[in-house]
C-alpha cells in the first residue's frame, strides 16, 4: 500500500458517538471525518458489525471484522508478528516502558509454551492469519494512530484490550509523534478538537462542609461505604461479603433500601436478568427520573424528577473544546409533580435533621449557584486573558459565549512533553512510564489480571458456544444515548412495535425464519 498516515479503528464508531457529549454537542467533529474521508488516507477499522461509521467511508475504509471478544488475541497475533521480523522499536520500549522483556517471553511463548502467532490468533478471532502479517507490516512502515473505543472493555477481561492496544502502539514507537501513537477519547464528545482558551464551569460541591466520612449524622457527613457500581448485584446477592477492587479488600453492605438518581442501571449492567432477581431484595427502591426508563419501571417509589426545559442552567459545549458556554434558561414551568433533584435532597435534609437544608445548600438558591459557577469560569478565563460579561448581563442577553481559539492547542500533540524528556515529564504511573509489565497489578495476585496484556478466553464466545446459539453485541444506540430522546417522536423511526431493534445477519435471520419487522426476544 502507498500509505503514509493511516487511521486505524478498533472497536469505534465515531459518526454515532461524536453525536453525544457529557455537556452538550456541538458535533464538530464529524466535520474531521469528512474531511478524512475526502483526503483519501488509508482506513481500516475492526469491528464484529458494520457500523454507520464503516457504511459511511464504504470502499474507502477496509473493514475486518473479528469474533466478538477476541480483540487481544489478534493484537497479540500483529504484534509476534513485528517481533519476529524486527518492526518493533526496540529503542522506543527501552526507552519509554517498563516490563516489555516479560511481556515479550509471554508473546513469544518462552512463558507458557504457546507463541502468539498470526496463526495462532487466527484460530481464535477468525482473521486470515495472512491479513494480521499484513497489518503489522502497514501499523510499521507508516505513521499509524490506533484510535480504540470504550466498548470493547465493557466486556470480561475488558481492560486487557485497552492495555494490550497501548502495548502495540509502544511497540511501533510512534506515541508522542504528530498523527501517531493512540487515543482512546477521539471517537466520542468533539474528542480530537483542540481545547479553547477562557472559562470552564465549576460544579457543584460534591461533599457537605465539615463533611467526614467517620461520623455517623447522616445530615453532615459523606458516604461511609462505596464499591464499585458494576457490582451492584454482587452487593444485593452477598451482603456482608468480602470482595477486591484493585487490590484493596472491601465489604458489601446490606442494603436495606436503595435511592437511585441519575442512572441507567438496567441499561448498564452486565446481567439484566441477574439484576431484575437482585432487585427484589431491598425493602425499598427509590428512583429519581425524568422518564419512564427501565429502572423507574421497577421502582416502588417514582420521583418525577425536571428536565432542562423545567429549570435553570449552565452547560458548555464540545466537552474536550470547551468551545461555548451556553444560558439554559427554563422554557416551561415544572410539569405535573416534578422537582429539581437538588430541591428534593434539600427537603430531605431537613427531614433528617432541623436545619438540614441550609448545611446542604449552603444557603444558595438555584440563581446563586449559577452565578457561582460563571464566576469561577470567568475568574479562569481572566487568567488566560479572556474577557467575559459580568452574570446578569450573560444572563440577560440569552447568547452563547464562544472561547478564543489557542493556537497552540491547535498542534497539541498526545504525550509528546513525555516523548521528549520523560525524566521530567512523567506520565502518571508508579515508574513514570508506560507500564506494559505491572509490578503493582502483580502484586495484587489476580488470575483474571495477569500483570502484562494476556488473551483470557471468555466465558461467553464462539470458542464456548453451542451449536445454534448466537453472541449478543449491544452495540450503542444510533438515535439517541440512554434514556435521552426516548420519549420522543425520532423513537417512531426505528422501534419495532415500541421495542428496541435488533441487527442480525441475513444469513442467520434466514435460517430462522425471522423477518425485518418480526418480533423476537434475546435470552
């Protein structure tokens, strides 16, 4: 291939995710991609399902789509391969990493008697052996990004693919050069766009003053247990259990009654059907919610909760740009019974105890509070030379503040102080450097984390399944994020009899008889 930049996709689909932001979007990021996609630069993505984003480049993009789950196996089947034709920087990882020499015995076999070779990987993740040569052989001989995405890991054994990525990316000893190396970030939020120079909101306090978590007054103290949320079933199935996070041994409460605000936990969970059983034990659930989700379905208690049209607000825009800061203001009144969450916690502090509500709101209204946030960001913004109007004049004039574009930004590149002198730019691990062997993940002793990348077969895969069966990949929504737009008209566009589609190959939807438009259920 004549190739000099390639943009290299595992497990991404930018035109869907650049769609949502933790703030709100501006999408600016799709522009980049029909940009790409015009430039003619070679792009391959890895995907088990041809997303919008695949569609969208067509003939332009190389598609390789692996067996579900066996995205290690195949980095590791590219990565044996630059080793034993000398297209790894041995430089590069003497340099700037630690532990590659153990990882290297694991990949050549010398460990565990089994090289990870492109054959090897081929058995398992159903890619030619020839096209994984191949991709070691292009990954090396051009300035290469390995752009992953978020999905992948939220699967078992999900943080080896990220790890493993990291380590193919040091292998090529591009991380650090302009268009090379890897990003986890750039598929999702105006991820890519350079940050602008001005303000940034604060938040709001997330701890009561005079807080700790050693006292016992619920109305000035903070969580006195936490764990982390995927376990929420394990916590309900097994209270007063022992369990490890990240080396650190923990105990589950016994919960009694669950307060759910801000989340869409029967969307998330690793097992729904688990879930729904675990659900049934506290004595009580309550769940704050603007809609009618999942979670509020199976709830004894519902607490119409405002949306933005019911309040007042602040957001920014791009996330990673920070480009505007943006006036919500309250277009209608709250609807039927619905409050503000910060209202409902308020009164519920004074339940608790006499003069609960001004602890927590620290005497401030919902105004005083935005008022608040803009100071800070206009504080900030002063700092770099920005000027923004004083509160009541943003407030009143209802526009949008756009941030001045930072030139410097504009040629930021990824890791590249770290590159130059890693000695006094550290990166923020125990040596400072990448950490391919873990010496702190060794010592927590685990069976399912190795201290190194490592292929560890799943429960559920093809290599597992039983004649018949099907893997289920749940893939991001195309129309809308969580529970966000449900409710509305776009929902008429693609639900089926009101329920969520499903994708399935037409061979496989041949073979049992199922229709586009039929109804099915998925166990």
């Amino acid at each position: 291939m004549n190739i000099h930049r390639l943009s290299f996709w595992w497990g991404v689909n930018p035109l869907n995710t650049l769609k949502i932001a933790w703030t709100s979007t501006d999408e600016q990021g799709i522009e980049f991609f029909n940009q790409l996609k015009a430039s003619g630069k070679t792009v391959i993505a890895i995907d088990p399902m041809r997303s919008e984003t695949i569609e969208f480049f067509g003939d332009k993009a190389q598609w390789l789509a692996p067996n579900m789950g066996t995205d290690v196996a195949m980095m590791l089947g590219i990565a044996h391969t630059m080793v034993t034709k000398s297209l790894h920087d041995k430089a590069f990882l003497d340099k700037y990493t630690t532990g590659y020499d153990k990882f290297e015995e694991y990949l050549l076999g010398k460990s565990d008697k089994t090289p990870k070779t492109a054959a090897w990987a081929e058995a398992i993740c159903g890619v030619p052996a020839k096209q994984i040569e191949l991709l070691a052989e292009i990954f090396s001989k051009n300035r290469t990004m390995l752009m992953g995405g978020w999905g992948m890991q939220r699967q078992q054994y999900g943080e080896q693919k990220h790890w493993m990525l990291v380590t193919l990316a040091a292998m090529l000893g591009q991380i650090g050069t302009e268009g090379g190396g890897f990003g986890f970030s750039y598929h999702y939020s105006n991820g890519g766009n350079p940050t602008r120079s001005g303000g940034i909101l604060s938040a709001i306090s997330s701890t009561v003053a005079g807080g700790s978590s050693a006292g016992n007054d619920w109305a000035t103290s903070d969580a006195v247990n936490s764990f982390p949320l995927a376990r929420i079933v394990d916590a309900l199935e097994k209270p007063n259990t022992k369990y490890q996070h990240n080396g650190h041994e923990g105990t589950y409460p016994d919960i009694k009654m669950i307060w759910w605000a801000g989340g869409a936990n029967f969307t998330h969970h690793q097992d729904t059907n688990r879930l729904i059983k675990a659900w049934q034990k506290p004595e009580m659930v309550v769940v704050s919610e603007c809609y009618w989700t999942a979670a509020a379905k199976h709830a004894d208690i519902v607490l119409p909760i405002t949306t933005s049209f019911e309040r007042n607000d602040l957001t920014m825009t791009g996330d990673y740009s920070n480009q505007h800061l943006v006036p919500m203001k309250q277009v209608v009144a709250p609807q039927y019974e619905s409050r503000n969450d910060f209202d409902v916690f308020a009164d519920m502090s004074e339940l608790l105890k006499a003069g609960g509500r001004k602890v927590y709101s620290e005497n401030k209204e919902e105004m005083d509070w935005l008022r608040e946030f803009y100071d800070a960001a206009q504080k900030g913004a002063r700092a770099q030379r920005v000027n923004m109007p004083q509160f009541n004049q943003f407030w009143q004039a209802n526009k949008l503040i756009e941030m001045r574009n930072n030139e410097k930004n504009d040629k930021y590149v990824r890791y590249a102080e770290f590159r130059a002198d890693p000695i006094m730019n550290p990166l923020g691990t125990p040596s400072g450097k990448i950490e391919i062997f873990s010496k702190t993940i060794e010592g927590f002793g685990y069976k399912d984390c190795p201290p190194h990348p490592s292929w560890l077969e799943p429960v559920e895969w093809k290599g597992s399944a039983k004649e018949g069966q099907l893997q289920l990949l749940t893939a991001h929504p195309a129309h809308r994020l969580h529970s966000q737009l449900n409710y509305a008209k776009l929902r008429e566009l693609y639900a089926i009899a009101d329920r969520e589609p499903i994708t399935i190959h037409p061979d496989d939807a041949k073979a049992r008889n199922i229709a586009n438009g039929d109804l099915v259920q998925s166990l």
